[in-house]
C-alpha cells in the first residue's frame, strides 16, 4: 500500500473520529452529569438510611454519609427534601468516587441479603470508617499524576481492599493475590511514561474523545502483568477510573498506539454508560441478542457497548497507521484492525433492528444512541476500504475470516433455537426444528445451516484463525471483550 493512501485513509478516520455520535456539548455532558449525580443520591441515600435503623448502625452509617455533603447530618432521611444539585467536575464529586461506590455498593447489599431483616453484624462490617478512609486516601492522593490531571494507583491497593477486590479479578481472573510482583517505583515510572505518550497521541488525533476521555476519568488503577496481554477494564461499579495492566511487552516494545486505542475503547464504555443510567427511560433489559464476544444472550445494551466500542478502537487504529514507519509492524496491525472489524458485521446490524424495537419515550430521551449503527457501519466501510488495498492471499484470508464469524453466528442462534430461547437476528431467515429437537435447519445471511444440539455450549473459541498468524497478535485480547 502506497504512503499516500495509507494517509488518505487514516485521514479519513481521524474525520469519522470527529463524528463521534454521543460527543455531546458541554452543556449535554453536564445534564448528563448532573442527572446521574441525582440518580445516586438518591439510591445512596435510601441505602444509608436503611442501615441507620439498625441496632449499632446508627453511628457508621451517618459518618459514612458525611462523603456526601447533602447527605450529612440525617440529610439521607430528608431525600424529597434536597434541593436540585448541579454535578462538580469529576475530580471532585464524591459519586464519581470508584471507592464510595464500592463500599455504598457492599452496604447495600448486605441490607438485601437477609428478606426478612438485615444483620446489624453483616451491615456493619460495611461501616467500618478506618478502612474506608484508608481506601479513599490512595485514590485522592495516588501515586503518580498525569499531566492531564488523572492520578495512578498501584493495582496492589484494589487487591488490599475487600470492597474492590472483586473488581481487580474480573480484570484479572488469574491474580494472585499476595504473591502477585508488587509494581515498583520503576516500572511505575515506565506505566505513566507510556500513558503520558498514548494520551498525547489521543489528544493529536481525536481531541473530541480525549477531552470525553480526561472529562469522564480522576484515576486509573495500573499495574505490570508478566505476560501477555494487557487488561483494561471501565464498569458502571468504577465510576471516574479504570483498571489498566500493561503487558511487559506492551511497555518494551512502546506501542502507544495500541494503548491509546484501548483507553479510548474504555472510554465509550464509561461514556456510553454514563449516557444510559442517566435516562429517566431505561433500554429494554430482555436478553434476545446472540453476541460474537459472549457466551450468552445478551440485552441491547450489551450489544450497543460492543458496536460502539469497538469500532471506535479500530477507526483510532486506522488513524494512526501512517504514524508507523514499520512496514512489518504495520502489516499486523492492519491485519488485527480488519479481523477485529469482522464480528461486528452481524452486530451493526442486529444493533439497528434492536434501536428499531424502542418504544418511543426511550428514543426521545436517548437520541444519540440512534446513530451508533450508522456512524459504526461507516467504520466498517473504511475498514472494508482498508481491506481492499491487502495483498489477493490476505483478502481470501479474511473474507474466509469473516464466513466464520457468519458461520459462527449462524450456529450460536441454532443452540439458542433447540434450547427454545427466540434470539432477534435480521439476518436470520427460515428455521426448523426437526421432530426430535436435537437439529435446526436455519437459513443465515442467506446460507443454508443443518445445526446439531452441541453437549456444551462453548462459544467463541475458534474466531482469529488468520490474525494468530501475525506476529503481536495475542487471541486473548479479543476474546476478553
């Protein structure tokens, strides 16, 4: 491929990057902010006044209140009372707080876990203001600052927390523990030197998702894993930071391009996530979507942060490869964007048919999430574009890539049909099951499938044949999405 098309192309994305459908005003973000800001108020408000009328409660849970100025002093038992608020920057709100929420978290369900009337013994243990505090410190003082403000917290202290332990192991279902390597000064300096290079690189090429990136962030968790790949993880349970633990190969080979991608792929996920809980209409929680990255039915939600995420991470990949100078190393990448792209062909669109299923009061209070296929589907065209200059061998390559995941999806539907589940597909045509239940004949994007019931129901497993022959790629990071 010629430098001059490979700039044509990444400058192609850097524009569709401009277009991002949920960068909302200032204004809009605020709203946003501020109805979320309400929303857990409210919920941390119920939950502290429950546990203040149990026996021994009393006392832990009004110091735990005194985190929320409009909470203190009994103010949770005066919840219909509290004047509007307007949301603080996210550096400084206490319902940004990944530590608050945690620990509000745990003390709510310990008051849910007994029906018919909490253990003062079990809520207290979520009351224990010495230990709070001391979480609180780490992630208001961290150990590291950015130069955009965002402070780093050694991934140890998550492990050290109760409440947030359970957060580190879903980044991270392998650590372990106390005999995990402890992040040193050194490589910690090495951790911000490297998001300090991939942040700029954000900033330089897609300012809109940098200034969303440092608006909706106050700390990021990071840590060094001895082994490949990295692990990134944004939750709705992390409100204001992420995990983030960099490979030692992420960090030798200084490939900033593919951590700035990452962070941005976390980024529509807080963003998106921020953008969904504040809406006074909920998206519709019945799980009728077949996924290409998860091992169940998943709800529209869960399809609408994969088509959101995941092209954006690969339209930031397009854009920068005219920075690499490398053609090897170029040639992996673009080959990774492509095969990565490929799972969203089915999505994009069972995305669309799903925004189509809303009632209307949900589109009138989420506008945007109405033009996340469209501005996807565009992506993909590019990343089709980007296809189309690969090598004849390389286009078969992933064409056949690409009939896998078709294929793929076609026969994770089939096990969905015999386990009577009605999974929503627009490219799913005519199925029948046969008179022993044990077989479908289903027509797929056109294609005739004859499916057998499997024993398991292990899904996902073979896609990326072709990128695991490039060298860098790592299978696990896409099947950890």
């Amino acid at each position: 491929m010629s430098a001059s098309r490979i700039q044509q192309l990444a400058d192609e994305a850097r524009y569709l990057l401009r277009g991002n459908p949920l960068m909302a005003s200032t204004a809009s973000l605020q709203r946003i902010a501020t109805r979320n800001l309400l929303k857990r108020r409210f919920q941390y408000g119920c939950t502290l006044a429950a546990a203040s009328k149990l026996t021994d409660c009393s006392a832990g849970a009004e110091t735990l209140s005194r985190y929320f100025p409009d909470l203190a002093d009994g103010g949770y038992t005066r919840l219909l009372e509290l004047p509007p608020a307007i949301a603080e920057p996210v550096s400084s709100d206490p319902y940004r707080s990944s530590v608050l929420a945690a620990w509000m978290s745990g003390l709510a369900r310990s008051l849910e876990w007994q029906a018919g009337g909490p253990d003062a013994q079990i809520v207290s243990g979520y009351l224990q203001s010495d230990l709070i505090a001391s979480d609180l410190e780490l992630e208001r003082q961290p150990a590291r600052r950015l130069s955009c403000g965002i402070g780093l917290v050694r991934i140890e202290s998550l492990a050290r927390s109760r409440v947030m332990q359970p957060l580190l192991r879903q980044c991270m279902p392998n650590y372990h523990g106390s005999n995990y390597p402890i992040t040193d000064d050194a490589e910690l300096d090495h951790i911000a030197n490297h998001l300090e290079r991939a942040f700029a690189l954000i900033a330089e090429l897609d300012m809109y998702g940098y200034q969303r990136l440092i608006a909706g962030l106050h700390t990021l968790h990071v840590g060094v894993r001895r082994e490949s790949p990295c692990s990134f993880l944004s939750s709705n349970e992390l409100p204001g930071s992420a995990i983030i633990v960099l490979s030692r190969e992420r960090l030798r080979d200084g490939d900033h391009a593919a951590t700035a991608a990452q962070l941005l792929h976390q980024a529509g996920h807080i963003l998106l996530g921020f953008y969904t809980t504040s809406a006074a209409a909920s998206l519709p929680g019945e799980f009728q979507y077949v996924s290409p990255y998860k091992e169940d039915l998943q709800t529209l939600e869960s399809i609408l942060h994969v088509v959101y995420t995941i092209p954006w991470e690969c339209a930031f990949g397009m854009a920068c490869l005219s920075n690499e100078v490398d053609p090897e190393r170029r040639a992996w990448k673009t080959a990774f964007i492509i095969t990565y792209a490929a799972r969203q062909v089915p999505l994009i669109d069972i995305a669309r048919k799903g925004i189509e299923r809303l009632g209307g009061d949900v589109l009138l209070d989420l506008p945007d999430i109405a033009a996340i296929p469209s501005w996807s589907s565009r992506i993909l065209f590019l990343v089709g574009q980007l296809l189309a200059e690969e090598p004849i061998a390389h286009r078969q390559a992933h064409f056949a890539e690409r009939q896998r995941v078709l294929d793929r999806q076609a026969w994770d539907i089939g096990q969905m049909l015999l386990r009577g589940k009605e999974p929503v597909d627009p490219r799913m045509g005519r199925r029948e099951i046969d008179d022993s239940g044990d077989n479908v004949n289903l027509w797929y994007d056109g294609k005739f499938h004859v499916i057998a019931k499997a024993a398991d129901h292990a899904m996902g497993k073979d896609y990326g044949r072709y990128a695991e022959t490039i060298r860098g790629y790592a299978p696990s990071e896409m099947e950890a999405m």
